[in-house]
C-alpha cells in the first residue's frame, strides 16, 4: 500500500502549494483520528478510509487518487481546452480541477451531444474502457432531421461502413429504430463525431444526440444535466459487465 508525506498528499489533491499546505498543516487544521498533525513530513498511509480519518478544516480529506467520476454533460459544454464555451470540468469542485493526477474525461462528447460522460484520474481504467479492443459498448438516441428509410440497420450491422475521410471500416454496430425519426445507435469504437457522421453516411442527418449507456452502465433516469457523483465500484464493474 503506498504512501505519501502530508504535504506531498494535500498539495496533490489540490489544497494548495507545497507551501501554502505547510501553513495549513502549522495552523492547525488537519486532524488524522481526532488529534492534531503539526508535522507536515509525515508519512500518510494512502488506505480507503483515510478520507473519514483525515479532517482539514473539519472537512473529511477529498477523494484519495483512482477516482472515477460520472457527469449527466448538459448541452452546450465541452470536453476540450481547444474548443470555445465552458468545459465539463467547471462542473466539478473547484479543488478537484488543481489535481494531480488530473482528472480527464475519459473519451469525449460533442459539445452539442448530452448525457453519460465519464470522467477519471486514473490512467488504466481509462485505457480499459476506451480501448477498441475491449468493444465496451456505448448507446446513444440520436434525433433525426428525415425518418429513417429501413436499410441502416443492415449497413451500420455489415462491418464495412466507411466514414468520410478515413481508411478503415468501422466496427459492426446496432440501431435500433424508435420512432420514423429517433433511434438507438450502439457503438463500440469512439471516432470523431462518430454517431453524426454514420447518419451523414446514409443521407440523414442528427438533430440531437444523447448518450445514455456505457457498458452495462446506465445513466440514471433521476440524474439531472449537469450532475456529477463518485461512482461506486459496482457501478465501475457495471460499464465492463457483458463486454
Ligand atoms: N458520436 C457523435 O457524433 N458525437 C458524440 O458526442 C458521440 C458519438
């Protein structure tokens, strides 16, 4: 189990600077099982309950790293420093965006595309879930601008649906048609736009995209835009369940 020195640990979870937790550290503040620690050197076994144990201001210490994440991603924000409008990342406390690891979204959704987006510090599971070759699912609802004509079922299941630009076939996927102009689309790899452009590739076009399913992961239906919650591990095992 790994360990950390106390001002190494709050500095990383974004409490502040090497120096400015020294300072909270001397004033005080930081308790580990009811009693005082002056000593900003010492070392802090990371185990899971050290964040009931280990108090700053009263507060219980902010998740420990390997810390996984689910956002509802309202419309309008988005996942990337290169595109203008307001990241996903405000969402969350203000501390949590100074740490280190830092936690990154673990694939992307348009900025005009809402629902289930996952976010991590932790660099393997991210590669877990985003990895082609674990085919965990995503499910998405696209809104369609024309009703569907009936063959896209077959020609997003052949294997062989090449989007414009690219070299390589896309992976099987699964449509499901809900109404003549709203459908499920399930997809296991994450291209660019991917879900838009299948649609573009068969004459149609999406008005609105909702992503609802990870795995075997599902956004919870009381879950507004815009919330943000610590998964648990069970929810963790749901999104590689049936991969
Ligand atoms: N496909 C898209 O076109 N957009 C997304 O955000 C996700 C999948």
């Amino acid at each position: 189990m790994s360990a950390l020195r106390l001002d190494r640990l709050l500095a990383n979870l974004g409490y502040g600077s090497r120096r400015e937790v020294q300072a909270l550290v001397r004033n005080g503040v930081v308790t580990l099982d009811g009693a005082v620690v002056d000593d900003a050197d010492m070392k802090i076994a990371l185990t899971p309950d050290l964040p009931a144990r280990l108090l700053v201001d009263g507060t219980p210490l902010d998740p420990l790293p390997g810390l996984a994440l689910m956002l509802h991603k309202p419309l309008g924000m988005t996942c990337s420093h290169k595109e203008a409008g307001p990241l996903v990342y405000e969402v969350l406390p203000e501390r949590w965006r100074r740490r280190d690891p830092a936690i990154s979204t673990v694939g992307r959704l348009d900025k005009e595309t809402s629902g289930l987006l996952l976010l991590t510090d932790d660099g393997a599971l991210l590669h877990r879930i985003i990895s082609p070759k674990r085919h965990v699912a995503k499910r998405y609802t696209a809104t369609l601008a024309r009703p569907l004509r009936g063959n896209e079922g077959a020609v997003f299941a052949a294997g062989t649906l090449m989007l414009e630009g690219e070299d390589k076939p896309l992976a099987p996927a699964v449509l499901e048609p809900l109404t003549a102009t709203t459908a499920r689309v399930t997809i296991t790899e994450g291209r660019y736009h991917q879900v838009r452009r299948m649609f573009a590739a068969v004459g149609n076009h999406v008005d609105a995209l909702h992503r609802d399913r990870i795995g075997g992961l599902d956004l919870p239906d009381d879950f507004a835009p815009g919330l943000c919650r610590v998964m648990t591990a069970a929810d963790i095992a749901a999104i590689f369940a049936g991969a």
